[in-house]
C-alpha cells in the first residue's frame, strides 16, 4: 500500500504542477488542441465538463491497418480497462472497467454498451460483442466508473461506439484484405457517400481463422448499413441494420497448468470430445429521430429491435447443448434543454428507457456432440423500465456542479414448460434507485479538477440466474442484486501539448456476483454473492503531442480489489484479492507517418500476475506483449492504396490470453499463440 500512496501523489503532484504553469511567450506557447466532444453522458459535451474519466479514441490512420478481429485492438493504452480472451470467439472477448465485467464467462458484464446510440447491452445487464467490427468503429468513448444514473442496470462503466461515418465525397469504395498465421483471412467492403441532404455508409465483412490451438476454428460474417436523413433544418433521423452470422466458433477450452508446460496447443480434452462450440445467427434494426423545436432545446427518440438465435455445446453430457431464440426491443425518450438557473447556464436532461428481452431456452443433453433427450423447456422475459433525469449547472465561473438519478424497475419471469422435474414457473421484481453528485473545478481553460459519488446497481442476468446449481430449472433463489457505492478524484489537462489525466478512485460493493463451477459440470459457469469486497486503484495516462510525424502515449493501472467478507464452505476469504485483475498494467504506444507515406506503430504492455480464483491458491503469471506494425501507402488521384505487415506477441512470450475463474479440475488457462504475422493491402476509390 505504500508504493500504491506515493505514486498515487507524485502523479497528482506532477499534475497539478502542470496545471499551474505560467503562460509563456507567444512564440512557446502551450499548444491548443481541438475541444474533444463526446456523448457518453446522453448530450454532446465537452470531455473537460463532466466530472468522470472519460477516454476518447477516434479513428487514427494506423487503425485502418490493423486485423480487424477484436474490439481491443482499438482501445489500445486506456489506463484501467483490462481485456483478455481474444482468440476464443465462442466465449467472446472480456472486458473489465475498474473489476467491473471481470466475472463473465462470456459476452461483457457490469459495462453498458452502445453503438450509434442504439443499446447493445439486454434489459438484464449482459452484452455480446460478435456482432461489433472493429474495423467499422470511427469513435469510441471510455466511461471509466459508474454511469448508473444514467444507463441503469450494469453500468460499472460505459462503452459508446460511433461507427465510420459517411465520407464528403459522393461515392467511396474501400476494400481490404487481411492474411496471416493460422489460417487468418478477413475480407472487408466499405462503401459510402453523401447526397445534399443524405448521406449512407453500407460495410460488410468475412472472418475465418483456424486459430493457433486445436478446435479452435472460427467463421462469421456481418455487414451493416446505416442511413442518415437530413428531415429538416432543425431534425435528423437515423436508420441502422445490421446482420451477423457465426456458423462456427469452436471452443478450445481451459487447461490445467500442466497441461500448459506440457503442450499448450492441446485442446481440452472434454472439450473435444463433446465438439464444444456454438453457432449464431442475429439480425438487428434501430432508429434514431432527433428534433429541436426551440433553441437550447432537443428531443429524441430511439427505438431498436433484436433477434438472436444462438446454439452451443458445452463439455459435458447432462444438458450439456443450449438452444435459445432471443427476441429483444426497446424505446427511449429525452429530452434536453439549455437555459439558466440563477442567471447561469444550466443544462437538464430527462427520459425514460424501456426495454423487453424474450428469451425461448432448451437444454438436451450432449452426446459426444450429437443432440439428445431435452432436459429443459422454458421461457424467460425481462422487462426493464427506467426514468432519469441529469443537470449539468456551472454554479461558479470555475465550478460545475452535476447531479443525476435514475430509478430501476426489472421483472424476471420463467415459464417452466418442461414438467418432469416439477414445474419451475416464477418471477421476480428487482428495482432499486441510483445516484450521482460531481464535481468539476477549472483551473484555467485546459486543465481541471473533478470528484465525483456515484452508486451502482446490477442485476443478474437471465444465463446467471437460469444458471442453477441445485440442477433444477427456473431461477436460482439464493442470487441477489450487486450494489457498489464508488468515489473517485482526478486531475486532466494539457500542458505544451501533452495530454494527461490521473484519476484515483475507492468503490465498495455488496453481493458482489462471481463464477464458479461444478466437478459434474466443467466448463458451466454458475453464480454466486460474496458478502462485501472494496476497489482501490489508480490510473493515469500521458499522450505527446505530434513531433515530426511521430505522436506516443503510455498508461499505468493500480488495481487493489480484494474481498471483505466473503465465507466459503466455512473458509473465510477476507483480504485474498479479486480473481482476474492484475494488480499492475504498464501499456505504450508508438505511431509515425512520414508524409512520403510510410507509415509504423509498436504498441507494448506488462500484465502483472493475478489470481484465478477465489482463494487465492492458483494465478496466472505476469506477462509481456507486442505488436509491430508498418506499411506503405501513397495517393494518386482518384485512387488511394496501402500495404502493411505486422507482428502479433512480439517478444514470443508464453502467456495466457484468457483465465477462466474459478474452474474446476484447475482447467483455468488458456494460452496464448506464440509470435505470428500479418498483412494486407487496403485501396480507396473515389471515382466521382
């Protein structure tokens, strides 16, 4: 705890030292970069108004030569947010924002996610990433701690991400190809253009990877079109459709240490035995209409529906193949005004969010792969509804004050149509209010103070709930709600032309939700509430402006979560340290273009060790990681081309890409590929 306080001062000493220093002469003066402007908090605002850490990455000229295959590889260098499993498409990328999502065996938990403005995460707080491409992202907006008073349920963190918009030009043609080790091969297709007062982009995309270890296959396909309509000079209406379809996502599974040192490209054995996987099919729509009647003010209306049909296999026999038909919708209402309050600007938003998610779920038994007897019959639905309201009120010249509430109303019920166990039928009505109150303070016009409380609520989902240990179907009685109460201070700014921020935060939770599994079931995760745990930690982060075509970033984390009180089988873990979370994180970040058209990136990072479960009797070891990336591109009228190469785990260590919490049998790794290579060649065509 003490390396933790003194560098936690000198960070926040440096900074302000920073933001005290004197204007020099015109011909030295500090660099003044464009206002970055974000919309994660439901308006459009400036990052240094709001009273939280905000991370916003927009779309840099090295993004375009990336792989395109995980969300990551965009969010790159962001202090406090942690991603692992990038190479196991049936278990989907996991993303952790302050420990909050670090539980989930799949999909993204206890983070809310948009894209477009159309939510991504379900009414029950879970969120599937397969149907994002990370080529298609434009922006993204890191919200790093609660955002509940917002968005509600499962909102330890935000995630909002603007796809690529429509180009100026009135047509554009795009295509690329990626190759590389183990059977990587991705083609892409982008297209747009804009027409007086319309503009469209339409994207479509095709994976395939033999994956470096064994049955770890994956195929998908996804496309989107996102229309823009300019109704009239005061309105704008927004249509999105967007198609994904996995026919294949294998799943290699977790290995026991030994079985690491001993061949690390080995599948589980169960796993394939009992071909774990799953396969996909999602069509998705959404609809945006915004409208200012008045100056200062702004209405809009969103309104999204899903569909998913979803099948996997898991590694054991008993009920061991899930199907569901998932039917998902929703609509949200604000509205938003600018005036004054006691003679100074003040902005209030308010709105409601409703969503419904329908969920047609059977279990058959899995027999070496091959669909069995049924085990389970029923019908989950959730129905969310949740009004809020946030003012933003610049009380002094150099004070801003923010309060924002929301209220959380959610109704689970199961019909139990499968009668052979007893009928299992229920419901279950979860709701609970959340708050926040921040502060900013502006020490001049580029740097600022900020403090903020904020509490967080989050349900568990349906797959959680649905999940239960007693073998029985409906919901699992003995899971309750998490509730986090989070206070956080920060310093950010810009000095010379460097960008900085630190940002020290204390949140304690209750019932806190965390996996485990069953020796009769490898591989299920079920759930359960430890009694309290607490997070400590600091992140801070330094970007440099552009020097002669060469721009760097560096980021450190400082995570101290641990449990305090928390009694398992009559073993008390009070004090062991939250399973999944390293302690340290250490990311760089190197980017140069030469205006000859050559063009590099090396981006590095230091995982440090952490437990993979509860009690603390096994962890995974701290890790080292690169990628190169160079390439060529040049312009010649109409026609614009590129070419690139890369290097992924550029230092050839052995890791683990992916820890699975508290697994049975120790089956916790799964490890990572060794150094491999990429590349592609990317064109831009705009004929007209």
């Amino acid at each position: 705890m003490n390396f933790f306080y003194i560098l936690t001062s000198t960070f926040l000493l440096v900074s302000f030292a920073l933001a005290q220093e004197p204007e020099l002469a015109d011909s030295t003066k500090s660099v003044i970069l464009n206002p970055i402007n974000i919309t994660a908090t439901r308006s459009e605002r400036q990052s240094k108004e709001i009273p939280n850490a905000i991370t916003t990455i927009g779309r840099y000229p090295q993004q375009n030569y990336q792989p395109g295959v995980t969300l990551d590889e965009f969010a790159r260098s962001t202090p406090g947010v942690f991603f692992q499993n990038q190479a196991n498409f049936s278990q989907d990328l996991r993303i952790s924002i302050r420990g909050f999502g670090a539980r989930s065996a799949f999909g993204v938990r206890g983070i809310q996610m948009r894209v477009d403005g159309i939510p991504q995460t379900l009414p029950d707080g879970q969120t599937q990433l397969d149907s994002i491409d990370p080529s298609l992202i434009e922006q993204m907006e890191i919200v790093r701690g609660p955002l509940a008073s917002l968005y509600g349920n499962a909102s330890g963190g935000m995630i909002g991400i603007t796809t690529r918009a429509a180009p100026d030009e009135r047509f554009v043609l795009a295509p690329r190809q990626v190759f590389g080790q183990y059977g990587l091969f991705k083609s892409e297709l982008f297209a747009g253009g804009r027409h007086e007062r319309f503009d469209y982009t339409v994207f479509g995309s095709h994976l395939q990877q033999n994956g470096w270890r064994d049955h770890s296959n994956v195929q998908n396909y996804f496309s989107q079109a996102k229309l823009n309509f300019k109704v009239g000079d005061d309105a704008d209406l927004m249509l999105l459709f967007r198609k994904f379809y996995s026919p294949e996502a294998k799943d290699p599974g977790g290995l026991t240490l030994d079985q690491v040192r001993a061949n690390p490209k080995q599948a589980a054995s169960r796993n394939a035995q009992f071909n774990a996987g799953e396969e996909v099919n999602q069509e998705q729509m959404g609809i945006r209409f915004r409208k200012r009647p008045a100056s200062g003010q702004e209405i809009s209306f969103t309104a999204h529906m899903l569909h998913r049909d979803f099948q996997n296999r898991l590694p054991f026999f008993d009920g061991g193949q899930v199907q569901f038909d998932r039917l998902v919708g929703g609509v949200s209402l604000q509205y938003r005004r600018d005036h004054t309050l006691f003679n100074r600007p003040n902005r209030l938003i308010v709105g409601v969010d409703y969503g419904i998610q329908n969920d047609d779920r059977q279990r058959f038994n899995n027999d070496a792969g091959k669909r069995g007897a049924l085990t389970l019959n029923q019908i989950e639905r959730v129905q969310n509804v949740g009004p809020f309201f946030r003012n933003e009120w610049r009380m002094l010249d150099k004070l801003d004050l923010v309060l924002g509430g929301r209220w959380d109303w959610l109704h689970y019920q199961v019909n139990d149509t499968f009668k052979d166990d007893g009928n299992q039928s229920g419901d279950k009505t979860l709701s609970q209010g959340s708050g926040t109150a921040g502060l900013v303070y502006h020490l001049n016009e580029q740097h600022q103070l900020y403090t903020n409380v904020a509490s967080v609520f989050e349900t568990p989902t349906t797959t959680e709930l649905v999940n239960n240990p007693s073998g029985k179907g409906g919901f699992n009685p003995n899971l309750s709600p998490q509730t986090s109460v989070s206070q956080e201070l920060g310093v950010r700014g810009i000095a010379r032309g460097f960008q900085y921020e630190t940002a020290l935060f204390y949140i304690h939770s209750w019932n806190e939700i965390l996996p485990f599994e069953l020796p009769s079931s490898p591989g299920r995760a079920f759930f359960r509430n430890t009694g309290e745990s607490s997070r400590l930690g600091v992140e801070t982060r330094l970007a440099s402006p552009e020097w002669k075509g060469l721009r760097g970033e560096i980021s450190y984390t400082y995570s101290d979560f641990e449990f305090e009180k928390f009694i398992v089988d009559a073993v008390n873990l009070k004090g062991n340290a939250f399973p999944g979370i390293p302690a340290h994180r250490w990311e760089g970040l190197l980017r140069y273009a030469h205006h000859y058209g050559f063009f590099g990136q090396i981006h590095v990072q230091r995982v440090g060790s952490f437990f993979v479960n509860d009690t603390n009797s096994a962890a995974n070891q701290a890790y080292n990681l690169g990628q190169l990336l160079v390439g060529w591109g040049r312009r010649y009228r109409w026609l614009e081309g590129s070419i690139f190469v890369g290097i992924n785990n550029l230092f050839d260590e052995r890791y683990n890409a992916n820890t699975r919490i508290n697994a049975a049998f120790g089956r916790y790794f799964e490890p990572g590929a060794p150094i491999n290579a990429f590349g592609g060649l990317r064109i831009r065509i705009t004929p007209f």
